[in-house]
C-alpha cells in the first residue's frame, strides 16, 4: 500500500481528479444519453496529455542522438498526431475555420511549458548524480 506523503501528494490529487473527470464524462453521457463536444474535449486533452507524457518519457532511449534533436522530433511527432487527429474529427463534423491554427496553440503552448519543465528536471537530476558520483570518487581516493 503506497502511503500518501509530499512526494506523492499532488501526483495522488492528479491521479483522483483524472478518474474522477473520466468518470463524470461517462456517467453524463450514460444518463444524458448524449456525448457532446463538451465531453470530447475534455477526453481529448486527456488523451493528448498521455501521449505527451509517453513520448516525453521515451528521451532516454534516444541518447545517442543530440539532445536537440531528439526534443524537436518528439514536437514534430507530437504537433503531426494532433494534427491528423484534428483532420480525422473533420471528416465526421463541421471545423471552424480557424480549427487547425487553434489546436496548434492549444497544443504547441502547454507542450512547450511542460517539455521545458520536464528537460529542466531532467538536467538537474543528471546534474545532482554527477555531484555525488564525485563526492563517492572523491571519498575513495
């Protein structure tokens, strides 16, 4: 059993309030009887937060590639899903006319906040492991 302490605080909030909205979202259109574009959306950056999270996760199996690279594929790859996503839903409804650019920012600003959050940890943990690799040499001599 995991105990909830500051660690794991907010991931456990995230994850409740995930399950909760999921749940909301199926139970309304359960009694409503009806799936509106209210509900997709919301399911939709769900959805686009997961694979997100997944591809962002995946940088460390791409090493051998210049980290630069490796952060602009995974955009292009990502901005390229939303986008055929965004094509797909037009061939079942009406887009507006301004669909393509609207879902571009809509994508393109969080990912850009969260990609830097998370390349920022990232380059701390790496740096605070090379502290102390170096503090256990420094010991050992």
């Amino acid at each position: 059993m995991r105990i909830i302490d500051k660690k794991t605080f907010i991931p456990t909030v995230c994850v409740v309030y995930t399950i909760l909205s999921i749940g909301k979202i199926v139970l309304e259109s359960i009694i409503q009887n009806e799936f509106g574009n209210y509900q997709s959306n919301l399911l939709m950056m769900i959805f686009l937060s997961f694979i997100a999270t997944l591809v962002l996760s995946q940088h460390y199996r791409l090493q051998q590639i210049p980290l630069t690279l490796v952060i602009i594929g995974q955009y292009l790859m990502l901005i390229g899903v939303v986008l055929l996503i965004t094509w797909v839903s037009g061939l079942y409804t009406d887009l507006h006319p301004n669909a393509y650019r609207d879902i571009f920012l809509s994508f393109t600003i969080p990912y850009i906040i969260g990609a830097a959050i998370y390349y920022l940890n990232v380059f701390w943990e790496v740096r605070n492991a090379n502290q102390i690799l170096k503090n256990i040499k420094k010991k050992g001599n």
